[in-house]
C-alpha cells in the first residue's frame, strides 16, 4: 500500500515505513529539513488531514501538546493514511517548492588525504552527477553497522561529479574510528544518500548580495568552503568575513585556498583562530573564540547575513553574537555538528 502526501498543492508518493520528509525530497518537493534525526525542530509540520504514526519523535523536539494539536516531525513521522500537511516552523513559505531529489547515491573513494590533525579529506566520485545547493550534506551509511553519519559538502554545485568531505577522528567513533580512519581506502564503494539540509544560500534570482559573516569550528568550515566560493562566483566583489576556530595550528586546514580567495576578491576576508594556543611566530592567527572577535571587529551586522556551522555550543554563541550586533533572525543560518558519533 502507498499513501499520498500533499503539501503546499504537491502530492508525492509515501510508503507505510518511509517518513514524510523523506517521501517529499525524493519526490523533488522542498520541505525545511536540518537534522534528518529528530532534534531540531526544522521539520515539524501541522498534519491538515490524515493519521500519523509518530515512531520515536522525541518529547524535547515534539512536546506532548503539540501532538496532542496535531504537530509532527516529518522526518520521524509515517503516513497512517493519505494526509495533507503544512510545515509550521520558520522557513515554512518555501515548503512546496522545486528542489534537487534527494536520492541514493553508489559513491567510489576516489581520493584519501590527511590535511591537519586528526583530520581528513574524503572524496567520493559519483557516476551521476548530483544536484544539490553548496552548503547541504550527504548521509553515509557506515558498512556493516547500520549505522548512517552525516557530512556535509564542501565543493559548489558545479563540481558535482565528486564530493569532498571534511572528516575529524571522534574518539570510538564508529564512523571515523572504525571506517574512515581505519581501513577506508581509493577504490572502495560508499553507499551514501543526498543532498539534504536547508544550510544554503538562496537561489541566485532571490540572493540579496548583502555582507556575510561566517563562523566554522573544526570541520565545520566545509560548507563554509562551499558557500564561500559559490557567492564569490556570484558576484566577485561580495563582503565575507570568514572565521575558522580551532585548538590550536596543526587544526587548520585549506589555509593556501583561503589565502588565494583573499587575493582574488579584496571582500573576502579569512581569520584563523586558536582557541588553546598562542599564534605561532610570523603568522596573523589570531587567539581566542571566533565568536568573541567577531563582537571585537564588527561594530553593527545590520542587513547581513549570518553562518554557523560546527559545535552546538559554539553554533548558540554565535547566534548570540550575531543578535548582538543587530544581525536580523531570520538571516542566521545554522549546521549543528552534533557528537552523534561519539
Ligand atoms: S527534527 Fe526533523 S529535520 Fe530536525
């Protein structure tokens, strides 16, 4: 049996054990998505009509009221019957809208590279090109566990034969420890899934142009990496402020790209930040929190556009940071790298 989900006029196909959300990307219907794993809130939607089984939609993301009214994530949630819902969360405007299909992806590791400390450069070529917006992820699925880990994409759209991921050792880590950096080799076959995620820049008609401020902890940067190049390509002579937070030097990473980015388009603007160590003699890094300079360097954010992507505490520090310097809510963009790996 196969029900039909409807959301903003589009109707796509939803099987019994398939969560909504999942029906409605493969379908190519856009719907607000971030975690993909129940904690974010991103996807909740207001069920219009039709029966929703709720599975293991957690109660810190789906209160019991909010059931009770008729909400659920749909990322969690499977149809019980054909239903018709609207997402109920910021960003609910766009739901319905055309977007890349997310699909399965038969990936070959085409490139291994250790590029800092306990950190690695994974490219994965595809037969088929992918479709997807600078800044979304992919999911792989870890051989022989059940287990999926979510990467986010550091190469724009137009490279999109190979992604590249930016991959840290989490201690244990059944992705990290026990595949990537133990075993994973050229050559290798990945199963992976894409693009997903709702970290993007608007599509090139709707961009406003306006400044941006971007703040990556660690591996984080990826998709900052993405963004970065592809509003550059847009227009060469575009404001980015991009901080890279670290622990200390041996952490960073892609430092000659960000020095060519600097080069060729006078806007763009790169700082490196140690967090536990001093900066090392004849460089300009600088010490501190990423999040703390900005406040230091920016005297008002009004009418840009703000970035986060790396840990939960740093991503909640810099949206204060951003508020603080005027930067309007509904321009902060955020990618929560959570420890699920640990
Ligand atoms: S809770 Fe569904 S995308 Fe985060």
């Amino acid at each position: 049996m196969v029900f039909t989900a409807t959301v903003g006029g589009k109707q796509v196909p939803c099987h019994p054990d398939q969560a909504i959300l999942d029906a409605f990307l493969r379908g190519g219907v856009w719907m607000p998505n971030s975690c993909n794993q129940g904690t974010c809130g991103t996807c909740k939607v207001r069920v219009l009509r039709g029966e929703v089984d709720h599975r293991d939609s957690p109660a810190d993301t789906l209160a019991p009221d909010e059931r009770a009214a008729g909400l659920a994530l749909a990322c969690q949630a499977r149809l019980r019957s054909d239903a018709v819902v609207e997402p109920s969360g910021p960003g609910a405007g766009t739901a319905g809208r055309d977007t890349h299909p997310l699909r399965d992806l038969d990936t070959t590791v085409v490139d291994i590279e250790d590029i800092a400390r306990d950190t690695r450069r994974v490219r994965l070529g595809l037969t088929d090109p992918l479709a997807f917006h600078p800044g979304q992820y992919v999911e792989l699925a870890v051989p022989g566990s059940g287990v999926r880990r979510q990467y986010s994409l550091a190469n724009t759209a137009d490279e999109d034969k190979v992604l590249e991921l930016h991959v840290r050792l989490v201690e244990g880590g059944a992705a990290t420890e026990r595949w990537i950096f133990d075993g994973l080799a050229v050559g290798d076959r990945v199963r992976a899934a894409g693009p997903l995620g709702d970290f993007f820049l608007a599509p090139a008609d709707e961009d406003g142009g306006e400044p941006m401020v971007m703040i990556g902890g660690g591996t984080g940067l990826a998709p900052l990496i993405a963004l970065a190049r592809t509003a550059l390509t847009r227009d060469p002579g575009r404001q980015i402020l991009l901080y890279h937070g670290v622990r200390g030097a041996a952490d960073l990473y892609d430092l000659d790209l960000m020095a060519r980015l600097g080069e060729t388009h006078p806007g763009f603007t790169f700082v490196p930040v140690l967090s536990h160590e001093d900066p090392p003699p004849g460089t300009a890094h600088r010490t501190g929190l990423p999040t703390d300079l900005f406040v230091d360097d920016v005297a008002s954010a009004r009418g840009w556009s703000g970035w986060l992507c790396g840990p939960p505490p740093m991503v909640e520090a810099g949206v204060k940071a951003f508020k603080r310097r005027r930067m309007a809510p509904r321009l902060i963009h955020r990618e929560k790298f959570t420890p699920a790996d640990a």
